[in-house]
DNA sequence: CCAAAAGTGTTATGTCTACACCCATGA
DNA sequence: TCATGGGTGTAGACATAACACTTTTGG
C-alpha cells in the first residue's frame, strides 16, 4: 500500500503552474579571524521587511547556473572577492514565513577571507560591518529573517570542520606562523591549546605545514622571530588537531 | 565599491513575477542493513522523464510547511513510516537541467530504517526495491535525475557521522548484541574490527549500551549466547568507534 | 568432543599532556 | 639584562591493537 510509483509526485499530464512556486536564494556566512576573534560579515538591510537590520550577503539564484555558481556570484557582487578559496554549502532553509513577501527556500554557503576587512573599509560604515560571532550568537545583534540560526549553524558547522577538514588553513594567509595558526583554533574553539604540544603535531610530520625559511617579524615587545610556513597537502584530507574533550568521550557517567 | 546595500536583491518596486521560479522538492537516501550489507531505497519511475530507471523517493515540498516535515511527509507517503527515527538533511541539489522539465531544486535527506523489507515486500516488485550501495556507488544502476551524485553524498556522509554522530544505533533495532552493532560499522566503513576490542569500548565505560540482562539465540552453528542491550544516552554527543586509518593521519610522507 | 561465536586477559606499542627548559629578539 | 614569545626535550599517564585464552552454545 505505502510505495507509490514514484514520478516526483508529477502526474502524467504535466502543467507546471500546478506546483507551488518558490523564489530559490543563496545567503552566505563570510567568516574571517580579526583581532584573534571570529567574526562575520554583516550588510544593513536597506527596504522593508526587516529594514535597518543587520544580514548576511545573498540573493536569487538563476535559473541557469548552479548553486555553487550562485554563491561564487553573489560573494563577487557584494565583496568583490573573486577567488572562491573556500565556499561550502551547509544547508537549506525553508520555513514558511521566513521570508514574509513570498515563499522562498534559501541555500547557505559558507565562506573563509582574509581581507574582508579592506572590503568594508572601502564601504559605507552604516552598510557593512564586521562584527564578533559571540555578538550574533548570544542574540545581542537583530538580525534579518532567521539569519541568526543560520549563522549559528554556520559557526558550529566550522567548529566541527576545523577538526574534519582543511579549513583552518582558510583562516590565515598563503604563509603563516605556527601560533597564528593556533590563534585560529583556539578562536574558533575558545579553547586554550598547548603551543608546544601544537607546533609538535604540524610541524614534526611532515605534510602539513612545509617550512619557507623566511622568519616573521616578532612583535613590539619583541621575542624569538617566529618561522613561516605555507600550508601543505595533507590538509585535504582533514585536519591535524582535535578538539580537547573530544577524545574523552563518556568518561566515567552516568 | 563591492558591497550593495543589501536586499536579497529585490528592488524597492517588488513584484514577485520578476524573480525566477523555481519548483522545490526533498528527495530520501533511505539506508537499511539487510545481510550486513548497507542497501538502499529505490522506486521505480513509471512516467517521462526517465521512465522505468531507479530512483530514490521524493515529491515537491508545500508553501505551508518546512523542509524538514516535508521529508516526514514524503517519507510517511512512500513507505507508511511515520516514526521519523533519524532523518536529517545532507545537501542542496540545483543544477540547471537536472530536471529537464522545469527549474527544480531538490533538498535531500538522509533516512535510516529498520524495517524496510517489509515495506518491500508489500509492494510490486517491480515498483521498489532495496540495492547495495556498492552497485549504487560503481554506476552499475542506471538512476534518474542527478541521484547516483545524491546517494553517493548521503553514502559519505553516513560514514563521517559513523564517527562523529550515534547514527550506528539507527540501524539496529531496539535491542541488540555487540556484533550486530560492530557488523554496522564494519558494512558502512568497508572494515575489519577486533571483536574484542570492539566490545571493551562500548560496553566498559557505561553509557554506550545497557545490558538488558536477556541474551540473544545462538545462530544454527551454534556459540555462546550474547548479551543484548540497549542504546544509552552518550550516543547522543557521538560515537564510541573509531574509523582505522583515521588517527595515523599524515605518518611518514612526502 | 568439536566447531563456532561470545567474551576476558595481557602486553607491547604508540600517543597525549603537562611542564621544564633553551633560544632569539626588542627595548 | 630583562621581558616576551618561539621552539625543544622528556617522563608519566593514557589509549590502542594484536592475539592468546576461556566460556557457552549446537550438533
């Protein structure tokens, strides 16, 4: 009795105006590390609904491109950054009313920069902004349509990503010291983390980070001058760190 | 320059006619264990576009209600499951001409059932039926649409959240013995695991399983009797097991 | 008694963590 | 020479994997 013949629910004779329209947008979460804290980059809303609040970058996708073109297009049109260094989509959103003007589903990607700071710079102070993650999770921002869950969402997909994946490398620049790639971690996480035990992990194999032989600039208060790295191949696979009480799963409970 | 004041792109003079329409579905990756192989769900297509080829269940999501109760809907519909055990969403599809009849962008979810010979077995023959994923996966079957990429997807996916998730208890029923849980593990991953050591990590720190104090009937051959349990609560944060190769990540290379 | 499957014990090996210690720089 | 951060060494705690061994059933 259950398993209908399946033909996507669409009847022989096939009319398209007999299906629900929905209006299809890509939104995208642009993450980027600013004073060793996560933060997203917002746009302030111009038109109703929802005027005057903050909301993550997005709009319509076209009928003749894909999703991921969409989401490429919409980063280039409202930063300017061309290169897609690292956008993933992370999930859909349909929820009736979500949109008040009309039905619409919306496809969320994820994006990593680095200079997103330039791009707001060059832009109207009130339009674009920078602003701390923990703002936008802790509900303190008013954020547009259910941006905020995406953006929760988004945040804890990284979380997850940093240990699964490559994506920490997103987060700093072609080469990179040892402890910012930590800061990365440790901002993302909100964790501390052992700087020995973490210089031991990626640099000691080799793959993960591969050394330049150039040297930072220690800071004002000086210090040993930290060597710089360029990120190497096995970040494709996954990611050398795991978050701290991860491994103790379930413990002495109960 | 970039960044436009922002408003989903709708200009201030809205008229929804203006935006491309597309139609919105959610499709199943329905997974089961049957002969300690993973197989999947598929229907048979009985209309245009590709007629007679497999494919997995599905049906056009409503304006009134989310994405995540449509999949309920579709997955009640098709197989008269109503217990909505695990189904989660796992991507977003939309490239151009997917469906060569219309703008369609499909949501897929991931189901994992215990049931579902049953369901089958009910049904024409010719209408549904349950296949290795291995056939799915090396394009033996010829499926419709763009659903070899989505069970290929739904595929990885189950075997990242083997690890990180407690999806493994989806696929066993209420109660069940060590080896059943260690068969799922080894089926989705492809693997070997000790037997012995297998054990020790689920059932020696409490929370994994709960001895249920009954045992199960040795099979024909004989053997001793084993415990039966159920799943505990620690499942809810991840797994107990360990994919093999997965800490040994980046050993000696170059 | 034998085969088969469940379950326990043991041990070498590997990994992680904490922390002591040394190095190179700016002021 | 002192403060600061980069970088190395190391020992104990802990986790892993391999496999020998015991237990309990059906035939």
């Amino acid at each position: 009795m259950p398993t209908k013949t399946r033909d996507q629910g669409v009847p022989a004779a096939y009319n398209p105006s007999e299906f629900p329209a929905f209006a299809v947008t890509v939104d995208i979460v642009i993450l980027t590390m600013l004073k060793s804290r996560l933060h997203v980059l917002f746009v302030r809303r111009g038109v109703a609904p929802f005027e005057g609040k903050w909301a993550i970058p997005g709009g319509f996708k076209r009928p003749n491109e894909t999703l991921d073109q969409a989401a490429k297009r919409e980063l280039s049109e409202e930063t300017g950054v061309d290169s897609a260094s690292l956008l993933k989509q992370f999930g859909a959103y349909g929820d009736p009313g979500r949109d008040p003007r009309m039905n619409v589903v919306t496809v969320a990607y994820l994006a990593v920069l680095l200079d997103v700071g330039a791009v707001v710079a060059g832009t109207d102070a009130a339009a674009a902004a920078l602003l701390p993650v923990s703002e936008a999770l802790t509900g303190k921002l008013d954020l547009a349509f259910d941006h905020a869950r995406i953006v929760r969402d988004a945040v804890e997909r990284v979380r997850v990503d940093l240990e699964q994946t490559g994506i920490a490398t997103a987060f700093v620049g072609p080469t990179f010291t040892v402890a910012e790639l930590r800061a990365v971690y440790e901002a993302v996480w909100g964790v501390h983390l052992d700087g020995a035990n973490f210089r031991r992990r990626v640099v000691t194999e080799s793959g993960w980070v591969i050394p330049t032989g150039r040297r930072a600039r220690p800071g004002v208060a000086g210090g040993k001058p930290a060597e710089l790295f360029r990120a190497g191949r096995l970040w494709q696979q996954g990611g050398p760190i795991r978050h701290p009480q991860s491994p103790e799963r379930g413990k002495g409970n109960q």
